[in-house]
C-alpha cells in the first residue's frame, strides 16, 4: 500500500478546463508544506456544479485536517471525485518527493506494458452506422486490437420491447454490426450501453448483440442492488455465448464492488472515482480473489489516463485499460512533458517521478473557465 509521507497540504487548486462543446476536464493540484506538488483529476461529466459545490464544502475543512471519508459507505459522486483527486495528488507529490515513478512506489515494474482498449465514442461526431465504422478503422490504423463503443443512442430505460423499443435497439445493432464488420472477427469488440435498457428491453438486447461476438456488454441496465439477481442471470447467458459482463465504473470502495461479485466478470475502477490508490489497489486485490478482472474506466483526461497507467502495472487482477482515442488533440498537448504514445496496443508507462506528468500551465490556463483556490 502507498504510504504518504508527513507533509500537509497547505493549497488545492480546483480548476475546470473547457475541452470540447461538450468536454470538461477538471483537476486538483496540490502544494504541500515542503513545496511538493502534485495533481490529480476529478472530472464528472454533467455534474461539474455538482463538483464544485461539493469542492465549497469539503476542501476547507479538510485543508483544515477534518477526517477524509471512508468507503464503508460511499460518499457522493461528486465528493468522491474530490476525495480521489485529492489522493492521487498527494501520492504523485509524495513519489515526486522521493525522486521515484509511482508505479515504482508501488512494486509495479518501471518498464510494464499496459495493454489498451480505444473508446472511439466520443470522436465519432458522425453517429451513423458508417460514422462508426470509419472510427474502427481508425483505431485499427493506431494499432488497436479491441474498440469499444456507445452505440445505442436512441434508446432510454422507458422503452418498452414494442415497435418504438425495438426500432430504437435496431438502430444500435446496426453500428455494432458496421463496427464489427469494420474490425473483422479477430479483434475484441466491447459494447457501453450507459444504463440505457430497462429489463424488457434488456432481455431483447441480449439476444440482438449474439451474431457479433462482443468481448464484453457494459452497464446495460441501472446498477442498483435490485438489479443484481437479473444481472447474474443476464451474465450467465452471455457467459454461455462467451461474452462477458462488465460495468461498476462510477463506484467507490471496495465494498461497494464486491455486493457484485455475482453480476459481473469484469468490473471498472476509474482513478478518479474509486476512492484513491490505496483503495484502488484494495479493490483490485479483493476482485482479484474473487476471479473478477480489473478493467479500469479512463474516459477522460491526461492526469487520469497517467495516473491509470502507473496503477495498472501494480494492479492484481488486471487485463486492460480503457483510453479515450482522439477526441481532442488536448488530450496529448496538455501534459508535459508528455505521455507516452500508443504503440501495437499499449502503452508504456510515462517516463519521470510520480504521474510522470504535470499540466502544461499556460494552456490549462487558456482553458480555465472556473479556478477555485484554497489555502491551509
């Protein structure tokens, strides 16, 4: 486990970054007493008010040494995107601080490849069947062997299994099918459902996705302990067409992820919502006995996409990593000095102490549309 020195922090920046018409990033960057720094991110699509008003209330009081929250009970979203920002910070400045990668910090190895898997959701502004397909072929071009995508766009947890429900489902079926005929049979094909289908719906779904061979279904319906007896039985017959389930990305705590020991074969950890390294680590460990694979979600920026890399080569349990592909060339500009480039489908971990990577503060600063500040 990560053990952070004795060196309080006596500054947190909250800063939200506009990155797209429809993108926000957000990070925390921290100064401790010794002048170490680091950041961490806590982006939260469509709920950055909901950020910031959790930011108001929490980070003075435990600047002022207030007890973090723990995970017996999972805070918030918004106050635990905050809470593991926070922590990763304070890892990456602590690391820094010892002249060591983070990864290295944890007993991972210096030298890990991670595999990668390309979400093409978000760079595919055309939602056609072809808009899809051409985003397929573009991972291919960067060398990735497993895609994932968001195709079901027209469908909502209201619709019932009647015309208006199925033509709503047909709709996705023929991007999975363009999708699929795009990547060939080899390569890995995972389907993001975004708790779209409601349980009518849902049990039509299964059925549809069979003659595409998807590695894994993600988070097709709400999750909610309710929910879990029909979600073991949905994995059981995916399972026995070989397809998996995964889901769990906006959950935090280890306990909250092993109430689903029996719904999924895959569950997704995100850096910025599990609770902070050591929980992630505790997470993956306890998954890990359970034959659960690690698949940590990284949808979004730089900092977590580096923070995840230094995670994963430590993690028990792993398989591969989410990475947002080309939605916007900030992703690559905004850390310095770099991370490191896609390569056949990995990554190696980015060169340097702690993340390996800080933000490039004067095009942060360009992007800034909120800059929250607090001092000890």
């Amino acid at each position: 486990m990560m053990r952070v020195l004795d060196d309080p922090i006596s500054q947190v920046r909250l800063s939200i970054a506009r990155i797209t018409d429809k993108t926000l990033w957000s990070f925390l960057e921290i100064r401790c007493a010794s002048g170490a720094e680091g950041v961490g991110e806590a982006s939260l699509a469509g709920r950055e008010r909901a950020l910031l008003d959790a930011a108001v209330e929490n980070l003075p009081r435990w600047l002022a040494g207030e007890p973090l929250p723990g995970f017996d009970t999972p805070p918030p979203l918004p106050v635990a995107a905050l809470r593991t920002a926070l922590d990763v910070a304070r890892c990456d400045a602590a690391a820094r601080a010892e002249g060591v990668g983070l990864a290295h910090r944890l007993g991972g190895a210096a030298a890990a490849r991670i595999p990668l898997y390309a979400n093409i959701n978000r760079r595919t502004r055309d939602r056609s069947p072809a808009g899809f397909a051409a985003s397929a072929a573009h991972a291919i071009a960067r060398g990735f062997q497993a895609v994932k995508i968001a195709p079901f766009d027209e469908v909502g947890p209201a619709l019932r299994d009647d015309v208006e429900g199925r033509k709503a489902l047909d709709a996705g079926i023929a991007r999975i099918a363009a999708v699929r005929e795009a990547l060939g049979p080899d390569r890995r094909l995972m389907v993001d459902c975004h708790w779209r289908f409601g349980e009518a719906l849902s049990a039509r779904l299964v059925e549809a996705i069979a003659p595409f061979g998807l590695y894994w279904l993600e988070c097709p319906v709400v999750e909610e302990p309710r929910q879990i007896p029909a979600l073991a039985t949905m994995r059981k017959t995916l399972n026995a067409r070989g397809t998996l389930l995964a889901g769990l990305e906006e959950f935090t705590g280890a306990p909250a992820f092993l109430a689903y020991a029996d719904a999924y074969d895959v569950m997704m950890p995100d850096m910025k919502y599990v609770g902070g390294v050591d929980e992630m680590l505790r997470t993956a460990e306890q998954l890990a006995e359970r034959a659960i694979a690690v698949s940590p979600h990284n949808p979004t920026g730089p900092i977590c996409h580096a923070a995840s890399l230094q995670l994963c080569a430590a993690l028990p349990g792993f398989s591969m990593l989410e990475m947002q592909l080309d939605e916007t060339p900030l992703f690559w500009s905004l850390a310095q000095p770099g991370l490191p480039p896609v390569d056949g489908g990995s990554s190696a971990l980015p060169i340097g102490d702690g993340l390996g990577v800080t933000l490039d503060q004067q095009a942060i600063g360009e992007l800034t549309t909120v800059d929250l500040r607090f001092s000890a």
